[in-house]
C-alpha cells in the first residue's frame, strides 16, 4: 500500500527552507521562524511593483534604480536577471501586491 500524498503551498516549502538556512524572497526576511516584510528591501520590492504595473520592462526598472542610486541586497547594482526573478513571480503570480503594501504568498 502505497503511503499518502502530501500537497504542499509555497508558503509552507519556503517555511520549511527557512529552517535550513534558505534565504526567502526579495522583500522578505524570516523573524522568529516567520515569513515576514524586511525593513528595508519590502519598500524597494514595492517600488518594483509599481514601475512593473505601469508597463515599465526589466531594463527600464533597472535603470530607474540605478538612478536613484538603490543597491541590491548584495549592496551592489541590480542585475538584470535579479529583477527578472522578481517580475516572474509577480506575473506568475507566486506573489501578489495589494494596495497598502498587504502582500499574499502563493
């Protein structure tokens, strides 16, 4: 007899990594074993939310950054690709931005 499957949500595979030392998302730090906004990098992942919604590519939200002179999370310039990643999961909806800055995992 086969044993039963488990389903599992990304919320609960990142919870499940934080205890392993994963880093979470951009925008999101793990305070006392929970999935919470950082200080500093949620404002910035916003900030990519709205340039994204307003129609704005990767490079133009790269550049815009690079403008005002906002540093990764390495503390260094964005990367293409790092931007990419977080677009991604906007679009694929893995994370969603509501108004107020409320957020919902998928």
């Amino acid at each position: 007899m086969r044993p039963a499957r488990t389903v599992t949500t990304r919320t609960a595979v990142l919870k499940q990594k934080a205890k392993s030392g994963a880093r979470p998302f951009y925008g999101f730090c793990y305070f006392e074993g929970a999935l919470t906004k950082h200080p500093t990098e949620f404002p910035v992942l916003l900030k990519i939310h709205r340039l994204w919604a307003a129609g704005r590519s990767i490079h133009q939200i790269n550049q815009e950054l690079d403008k005002h002179n906002v540093k990764s999370r390495e503390g260094k310039k964005w990367s293409w690709a790092a931007i990419r990643n977080i677009v991604q999961r906007f679009e694929q909806k893995i994370l969603i931005i509501k108004n107020g800055g409320k957020y919902e995992l998928r």
